[in-house]
C-alpha cells in the first residue's frame, strides 16, 4: 500500500503545482504575441485531465484486486474459524483496503481543488 501511496504522491505533483502551472502558462502583456495562451490552457487542461483518469484507475485497480483478496479470505475464515494466522491475514487485507478507499476520497478532494483553481 506504501507502494502505491508513493506512486500517487508523484503523480499528484500536477495538482499541487497547479497555481504556478497556471502562472507559467498565461502570458504577461509582455508575451501575447509570442505564446498562444488557449492552446497553452488546453495542454494543462489535457494533462489534468490524464492525470486524473489514470490516478483513478489505479485506485480502483487497488481496491477491485484487495476487495477480491478479501472476499477469498472470508469464504476461507468461514471454513477454518480457528486458524488465527488467517484471521490476522484478513484484517490486514480489510484495513489495506480501507486505506485505499479513503484514498479515492483524497482523490476526489485532490481533483476538486485542482479544478477549482483551473477555472
């Protein structure tokens, strides 16, 4: 989980440079002329966008895999309800995919932010 907490971390940086994105990408008075700030927009807007698909997926890759994990590890608790390893074994995989599912609210407050400040 760490992993991927990293992994989304790094691919949070356009979100958390967003303001100077935005500040690098609109000209001054003095370089209208030069830079055409509409195409300029829209490519922040694209990699915004790409960034927010693909850091979705991942997440919900994680919690599909981690749900499937869970739900092969209960059908066993069922069967074996004295084997504490396993026991132990699923309350991980629970908490791992708790983590990852407030990790889709992060997400969503992430990606809210970074709009909001885009428009």
């Amino acid at each position: 989980f760490f992993l991927i907490q990293e992994l989304l971390r790094v691919m949070r940086t356009i979100d958390d440079r967003i303001v100077h994105e935005l500040n690098t990408t609109i000209p001054t008075a003095s370089f209208v002329g030069k830079v055409d700030a509409g195409q300029t927009c829209k490519e922040l807007y694209e990699s915004l966008m790409d960034a927010h698909t693909s850091r979705e997926r991942i997440i919900k890759n994680c919690i599909a895999q981690t749900s499937s994990v869970v739900k092969t590890l209960r059908e066993e608790r069922e069967k074996a309800q004295d084997d504490a390893a396993l026991l132990k074994q699923l309350r991980k995989e629970q908490t791992k995919l708790k983590l990852m599912q407030s990790e889709l609210n992060v997400e969503e407050v992430v990606n809210d932010r970074s709009w909001k400040v885009l428009s």
